[in-house]
C-alpha cells in the first residue's frame, strides 16, 4: 500500500521506518531539523527488536503536490490534528483513509470535521519510543502495537485490508477492535493517569508505582476517568481502573510518558488533551475529577510557560 505519514515523531518514526522496510511506499511529512536530516542520511530506528535504516526516504515538509496514497496516518499531536488533517486532505484519492493515532479520545471526531466522517479509521498505538536526536528514532520496552476500527464500530473490508498491510511490518502487531470508542478510552484511562502523576513527580514508573501515595494517586485518576467513560456511554469492561494498574505494573520501571517528557523539556504538551480533557469530559458528564483537576491545575502554569503565555 502507499502510505504518508504525518508527524514522524516517536510513533510516527516507528511506524514509518516499519513500513518502509517491509516494502510499502511510505511517504513521510516531517519538518525542521528532524526532517532535513531524514533526507540527507534517511530515517534511523533503533530498537530492541532490531534496527533499521532507511535510506533514502521519501520526506517531504510540504505534500500539497504529492501523489494520493492509500492511507494516511496522522501521527502528531493530539492538539495538531485539525491543522494534520487539512494536510492530509489532498493526498487523499478516492476510498483512502485517515488513521489517527493519537493520545486521547477526541483526535478521530477532531480529523473527522476536517476530512469527513467516512474518511477516518480510529487508532491506538501501544510503543513506548521518540525521537532521540534529528534523524533518529528510539523505541523502548512495550512490544508495539496497534488497534485500528471503524468509528461507528464493526470491522470492514478496508479495516481488514489495512491491518493484513501494516501486518507485514516486522516489530508491529496490528489488530482491529469491534468497538474503538472502548479501546480509546482503555488507553486513555492508562496514558492520563500516568502521565499526569509522571509529571508531577517527574519520576519515572518504577518509582510512581512504588510509592503509595503516588500510586494512589495513579489509581485514583484512573478510577475518576473510568467514571467518566461509563457516565458518557461507553462500554468498559467490568474493572478497568485495575486493569490499567495491572498493566502499569508491568511495564519497564524507566518508562516515562510523552506529556512527562515534553513538559520536562519545556516543550507544548498534550496537557490539554489528556488530563484536560478528564476535567472537561467530566464536567459535561456531571462526574467529579478531583485528582485530574488537582493534576491540571499543578502542571498548567508549565503548560502556559512552554506556550508562551506566561513568562517565569
């Protein structure tokens, strides 16, 4: 298939390298440096799981004049994906997709005002990786995954056709979800919780996890947004606060969380999107959030500084 990819950051590299080294024609959207040195020296992945080099790489910072593809995977940022969408939209042939793979519930409604309902396929990405320098991608622990759907749910042909091609991609496991409002919110129970304690703390997961109150405070987000979840419509499974702590404790104890790692940095975060978003999907829902206001509230004045806004 020929893909684009939009946004070749930590999950959008991954997938990109993958795509491109099982012989699909991958066409990559990337900007400022990272972009210039993809195509002076190609696309690097570094990986436990085996490396790959890709070179030369079709990279471009402005695709208005490409060919359509078959599908496009918008991989930025949740706050980007409108802008990511009116990218996308002449590369877009007849019967093309949209892939979202964003943190977060509300990128495929975001992408879908833009390019239209019938043109998006939502996505979960399960990779824990980022870009370690210009050029080069590092993944880390998780085994990447992806679950993709049909947003009004059920699977399709071109669901399944779109899996059996990402399929081909060596270190990716690709699975269609029945229901992907479910699988959304599953992970976005997970990544907000987190990150939200991560980057408070900024501590890694080990020590999150490890501590009490820390942990209580991971499990108590997770309680409030599964809360949330069910009050809106959307059918959870039965305890899935404590599936996503079963999970957390599993998972590699130096493991940060991208809105972790951009706030850190003073980089604009998905602040917004993820414990943002639990205040505000809450509030619409009548359900308390507490701990997720309580976690917005500490971490906004960084939020502000690395947009601007303020100044300190």
């Amino acid at each position: 298939m020929r893909f684009a990819i939009i946004g070749v950051g930590g999950v959008g590299g991954y997938v990109g390298a993958r795509l491109a080294d099982a012989g699909h024609e991958v066409l990559l959207v990337a900007r400022g440096a990272h972009g210039a040195a993809i195509a002076g020296a190609g696309l690097h992945l570094h990986s436990p799981l085996g490396d790959t080099r890709i070179h030369p790489a079709r990279v471009t910072d402005d695709p208005s004049g490409s060919d359509p593809v078959d599908c496009v995977i918008l991989a930025v940022k949740a706050w980007q994906v409108a802008e990511a969408a009116r990218t996308a939209a002449p590369l877009l042939g007849p019967g093309a997709m949209a892939l979202t793979l964003q943190n977060g519930v509300e990128a495929p409604e975001r992408a879908a005002r833009v390019l239209g309902r019938e043109r998006v396929l939502g996505g979960v990405a399960k990779i824990i990786s980022f870009v370690g320098s210009p050029g080069h991608i590092e993944h880390t622990g998780v085994p990447p995954a992806l679950i993709i759907g049909e947003l009004g749910g059920g699977t399709s042909a071109r669901v399944e056709r779109l899996q059996a091609a990402l399929g081909m991609a060596r270190g990716l496991d690709v699975s269609v979800a029945s229901d992907i409002e479910r699988a959304l919110w599953e992970k976005y129970i997970f990544i907000a919780s987190w990150a939200g304690v991560g980057a408070v703390t900024r501590a890694p997961l080990g020590v999150v996890r490890s501590v009490p109150e820390t942990r209580r405070l991971i499990e108590g987000a997770a309680e409030e947004l599964e809360r949330v979840a069910r009050a809106r419509g959307v059918r959870l499974e039965a305890g899935a606060a404590q599936a996503v702590m079963a999970f957390v404790d599993r998972l590699p104890p130096d493991g940060t969380a991208s809105l972790q790692r951009d706030i850190a940095a003073g980089r604009p975060s998905e602040l917004d999107d993820l414990t943002g978003a639990a205040v505000r999907l809450g509030a619409e829902a009548f359900v308390p959030t507490p701990i997720n206001a309580f976690l917005l509230g500490a971490l906004a004045p960084l939020e502000q500084r690395a947009r601007g806004v303020l100044t300190f």
